[in-house]
C-alpha cells in the first residue's frame, strides 16, 4: 500500500515541524515547503526519512508554482500561515491551489476574531488574517478542518521579549508580567511535543468526522497564577506571577506591536475568553492526544535546555537552598495553594545540547528576520 502523501508550508514553524516529525516516524511521506535550507530546524528535518523539500518563497511572484509543485500527488495537507508577507493572500493561494490539486482533507491552523462576537471586543491583527483565511476555506468547499492552537509553552524565555518573558530576579527567581487577569484560565499547548501526533489522528480520523468543525489544541486549562504554581515546581525556583501591562524592551514590527496592544485591552483589560465564548478545552484536545507535555514538564525538562541555547547559564548556579516561604501560597506551591511536598531540582553544569524539539528564538532560522517574534510559527 503505498504512503499516505501530505503537503506542508513554513515547515520549519513549530506546528509544521512538530507534525513532519510524527509524519515521517509512521511512513508517510511529506512534501515540505521552507522559504530556503538553512537552519538547525532545517538541517534535522533534511535527516528524516520520506520527507521531500519544496523550496520558494511564497510571497513572490512564483507562489502558484511552487504550490501547484507543492500539493502535486498530495491528498491531505497541513496548512500554518504566518504573518509574513499578506497572510490572506497566501492563505487563499494555498487553498485554492489545494483545491485544484485534489485534496481531500484540508487542516488550517485558524485563530479567532473577537471582533465578530458581539461584545466591543477589538480583534487581534494576527489571529483576525487567519479568521479571514479559515472563512475562504469554507466558501470554496474543500473538506477541511480547523485547529485553534493555545499559548505555546516555549513561549517562555528570560531573553526581553513581551508578552512571555520570565524575567530572572537578583535572587534566581522569576516574574512574569502579563495583562491577563490572574484568575482568568488560559489554554496551553506544547506546539513541540504535542501537534504533531494531533494532527496525526485528526488525519487518520478523517474530513467526514470532523466535517468543518473547530478543534481546540490545548492540553492544559490554567489561570495565570496555576501556571507559574506549576512552572515553579518544574523549574526549582520561585515564580510570581505580575499583573501589569505589556513591556516592549526590544524592536519590534508597527504590526505586532498593534497586535499586543489589542491583546492588552481585549484579553486583559475586558477578560475576553482566549478562543471566544463558544470553543472548549481541555477536553476536546486530550481526547485526541493523551501523551501530551504539560507546562511543570516543559519547565523541568525543556526550558532550562532552551535557555543553555540562547547562552544562558542561571541553570548552573544550583538552588538547593530554595524553599516556599508562607505567603507564597499557590503561585509557589501546588495549583490549590497547599505547598509541595517534593521539588525537582533545576539542571546544573550542563553544556549546551542538541535537542530534537527544543527550539528557542535564536536558533530558530526565522529569528534571522526583522519580524520573527516569539510564538509567531
């Protein structure tokens, strides 16, 4: 029987590779499309087996080449837009150019547009272009499904990006700084570990099955103050959580610094529900995928790697001599605010390495441009 064949764009984003990753280890083959062949997301993709590049950059004037070359034998695809270039665009070329082809099950990775539900809710720029995309989708009748993807874990970083950053303290602690009220929950997702094997059985489920519907990929539902309680445990050291508004420490792109001024006042400011008022997780996202990474593993196991990548070295200073004071309560201790019992030592003394997955800003290939944000792919 021959290989299922599925066709990707921006392959070397965190979703796309997660899912080319689970796609080569059963045997099917993947058509990759990757703006060049460069990069260490690149380089361990290029190692796989069955996985065949398409290289082009699709917002030039070859995009309707290089996707009809792209989905050519293909009858499943995965599609990701990102905000380079016009996202709209691409996102109608893609599906129009599947449609041609003959795809048969269509997954695009959507967001919402909060400017549509009827509360004075501003929508977010880089979630409404894909709101717009899944919407031309839908006109033109291809068998689709649509993913909502919940705040990356390894979104994480104490390097002076918003929105995300886990600031390191004098003491070896950390503050993270959000507008996001603390007791509001908030979806979560590994995008590394947990989208591939998703989308797997969102595929091997079937366009019948789903029929057009929503699917929420969140693993994890956590209020602010839940997520640094468990952040806290995996990483060894003290988490405060610092509800406050958005700091802009670095250059960043006119686009996505209106983006996060939206997200200030429409998610923070007026508590609008991250996926809107209608979307459910984490049920919906563990019935698909049960092995998932929640955020006290990530912090444990990947974070601190990530971190050794990007030349930081506050995981070799040990923190032996940490322990919960008494009114840390749940930001420091379990989720219910009762302190635990066991605390799982941070790595020390670690040289940097190489970790299938484990990906940070830096050594992304996209850091290389002038727009990459973190979570942007």
């Amino acid at each position: 029987m021959p290989p299922k064949v599925v066709a990707t764009i921006n392959s070397t984003g965190r979703q796309a590779a997660s899912f080319i990753r689970a796609a080569a280890a059963v045997g099917w083959h993947v058509k990759a499309q990757i703006w060049k062949r460069e990069g260490l997301v690149f380089e361990e993709l290029a190692e796989l087996p069955n996985v065949e590049f398409v290289e082009g950059d699709l917002t030039g004037p070859q995009r309707n080449q290089i996707l009809s070359n792209l989905f050519a034998g293909a009858k499943i695809a995965f599609i990701n837009t990102t905000h380079w270039g016009d996202e709209v665009a691409i996102g109608k070329a893609c599906a129009d150019a599947a449609k041609r082809a003959g795809i048969v099950h269509y997954v695009y990775s959507s967001m919402p547009d909060h400017s549509t539900f009827g509360q004075d809710w501003k929508a977010l720029p880089m979630w409404s272009s894909k709101f717009a995309v899944e919407n031309y989708v839908r006109q033109i009748g291809i068998p689709a499904t649509f993913i909502y993807t919940g705040i990356y874990n390894n979104n994480f970083s104490s390097l002076p990006y918003p929105l995300f950053r886990m600031e390191l303290q004098n003491d070896g602690s950390f503050v993270w700084q959000a507008p996001f009220h603390p007791d509001d929950p908030l979806p979560w997702l590994d995008a590394e570990h947990d989208v591939g094997p998703a989308l797997l059985q969102i595929f091997k489920m079937g366009s019948s099955h789903w029929k057009g519907q929503r699917v929420t990929l969140a693993f994890e539902k956590l209020t602010p103050l839940q997520c640094c309680a468990r952040f806290s445990r995996g990483v060894g050291r003290p988490v405060k959580y610092v509800r406050g508004p958005i700091k802009i420490a670095v250059s960043i792109p006119s686009g996505y610094r209106e983006h996060l001024e939206n997200l200030q006042e429409t998610l923070g400011d007026k508590r609008a529900p991250y996926f809107g008022p209608d979307l459910e997780y984490p049920r919906e996202g563990r019935s698909i995928w049960e092995g998932y990474r929640g955020i006290e593993e990530y912090a444990r196991e990947v974070f601190p790697i990530e971190e050794c990548n990007n030349g930081l070295r506050w995981m070799e200073e040990g923190t032996s001599s940490y322990t919960p004071s008494e009114h840390e309560g749940s930001v420091l201790g379990t989720d219910d605010g009762s302190r635990s019992s066991t605390r799982p030592t941070t790595p020390a003394g670690q040289a940097p390495l190489h970790i299938s997955g484990a990906y940070t800003p830096r050594s992304h290939p996209e850091a290389l441009q002038q727009d990459f944000f973190v979570g942007s792919c």
